[in-house]
C-alpha cells in the first residue's frame, strides 16, 4: 500500500510513495502517462508499463504505423484495457523524443491540456479515478509547476479524482 506523502483535499490531487502500475483504489482506475508523437516506446514509464503488461506498448505502437488513417497525433488518447477495472491511457503529448536544436524540451503543454481533457470524458464515462506518475516530467522535460495547474483545471475540475505516484 502506497504511504501518503502530501495531504489531499477532498476532492483533490492526492500524491503518494508508490507505484503508478499499482494502483490501490476501488472501483475502475485509469493509469495514465504520455507518449511521444514519433513512435517511440522504451524509456521512462514506459519500461514499467510493459513489464506489467504488454497490451499498451503493442496498441501504441500500432496506433502509431497507422496513424494515416487514424487520430494519432499530439492530443490524441487511447485507453488500454489491461484488466477488467484498470485501463491505460497512452496521451500523445511530447513532440519527437529529445530536446531539438532550439533547446526547449520535448512536451507540449497545450496537447498534455488537450489529452487531459479528453481523459476526464473517459474517466467520467467509466467512473474511474486516474493514477500517475508526474506525466511529461521525465524524459519529456516538462515541469510539474506547470503540469499540475493543467491536472487541476482538466481533471480535478470535473470531479476527477487523481493520484499522483512519486517513486522512493
């Protein structure tokens, strides 16, 4: 069982110690983490969602060889249904996979708004909570300070109820 590592309001962000691959919730969970938009799957979070399951990486990768004909792109969201109450959310919201020659990470902050948006339909369609770690924080170059408003404004707004998991 994950040990609280901040107070959480009641109907707010709830961040803990613990594994985002296990979340211990009730009722329905979305596991949610971002993908970046060039294909690419074996860094980061990634790693520990296909050692516990091999549906995510295999969807995302042929949502991916067919997105001529599909939605894929930043933005986008698919969810993954990995066991009867847990799903995974692949968010496309990291353009390319390394920091260009511009410097600047490779998240996207308007497409993580978008996939969040779009997150909170799904969540509330299935009457899920949402589990994650710090999305777009990792390889992505993103910064909480600014991803956390966009959780607060996209999610917890709509009555979503999110977890938040920091490793040890």
């Amino acid at each position: 069982m994950p040990r609280l590592s901040e107070p959480c309001p009641p109907h707010g962000l709830s961040v803990v110690r613990g594994d985002a691959t296990s979340p211990h919730a009730p009722g329905p969970k979305i596991i949610a983490h971002v993908c970046n938009d060039r294909g690419g799957w074996g860094k980061g979070f990634v790693l520990a969602l296909s050692r516990r399951w091999p549906e995510p990486e295999r969807d995302y990768r042929a949502w991916y060889r067919a997105r001529a004909g599909n939605d894929f792109g930043l933005g986008a969201v698919r969810l993954v249904r990995v066991r009867p109450d847990t799903w995974v959310a692949n968010m496309v919201a990291q353009h390319g996979t390394r920091r260009g020659r511009g410097g600047g990470p490779p998240i996207r902050y308007e497409a993580v708004a978008a996939c969040l948006r779009a997150l909170a339909a799904h969540a509330d369609e299935l009457g899920a909570t949402v589990h994650m770690p710090r999305i777009g924080c990792g390889l992505a170059g993103g910064r909480w300070e600014r991803i956390q408003p966009l959780v607060e404004a996209e999610l917890l707004a709509r009555g979503v109820r999110v977890t938040v998991y920091d490793t040890d």
